[in-house]
C-alpha cells in the first residue's frame, strides 16, 4: 500500500506516462495511458480531465488529439499533481486521521508523523515531473504493476 490514495496514484502514474511519450512533441490517447499504467479507463478519464482542468497536462480533441506535456507542464512539481488529486491533506492531516489533532492536543503520533509529513512535503515540492523521464527513457523504472 502506497502513501497516496488509489486516485492519485493513477494520477502520478500516467502524468510520468504522458510525460515519457510526448517528449518528442507527440500526443497520447487515453487508451494507451490506461495500458501503460494498467488503469481502467474510464476511471483514468475522469483523472486526467481534472488534471488538463489544473493545467498538469495538456490536451488536444479531435482525430489527431491526445494528451501531451510541455516544458512549462514538465517543470511542475509533483507536489501539485498530488494536490490536484488529493488535495493537501497528505501535507496537513493527522497521521491516525483524527480531526481535533492539533499542536496544541496532538494524537500519540503527531510529533514523529508531522517530521515524516514535512520531508514528504519538501521531496514533492521540490521534484518536478521532468525529473524522472531520464529513467523511464533508459528502462530503469517502470509505471505498471
């Protein structure tokens, strides 16, 4: 099990996709993003027109159309494709999921999970998408399970 929810997994997974199979100014389909990630498809569609809403991918209808990413879209942060999908609750909520959990009455693990919650922070802020095409394009990491 991952630290993100099924969602915004998906949503990672076919924006490093996208990214990967547009580096050279061409478009993807839908249906190849959904088998290069192993996504149900209409479950994929509703991910990626939220993502093309917030600007994380671009994309084109009609015959020729498809999802694609420029420079400007490559150089975002993967922390905003998590916000756009899950909003910023990996980055402010309680490690248990209570909502009184504050500094001031904090759960049994808010002092420890609010150190892990920063630095998960600070690593997806500071990564952009771009960052990880060199080793899709060697064959050093995968997007399938």
């Amino acid at each position: 099990m991952g630290i993100f929810s099924k969602t915004c997994e998906y949503a990672i997974r076919s924006v490093f996709f996208i990214a990967h199979r547009t580096e050279n100014g061409s478009r993807v389909g839908i249906k190849e993003i959904a088998t290069g990630i192993s996504s149900p498809e209409h479950f994929l569609a509703k991910i990626l027109q939220d993502l093309s809403k917030k600007g994380i991918v671009k994309s084109v209808k009609g015959p020729h159309g498809g999802f694609y990413m420029d420079e400007s879209t490559l150089q975002r942060p993967l922390a905003d494709v998590v916000e756009a999908i899950d909003g910023n609750g990996l980055f402010t909520g309680c490690g248990l999921g209570l909502v009184s959990c504050s500094e001031s009455k904090p759960c049994p693990l808010h002092n420890e999970f609010k150190v892990i919650r920063k630095n998960i922070h600070e690593m997806l802020l500071k990564t952009t998408i771009k960052e990880f095409n060199g080793d899709l394009n060697l064959g050093v990491t995968n997007l399938k399970k």
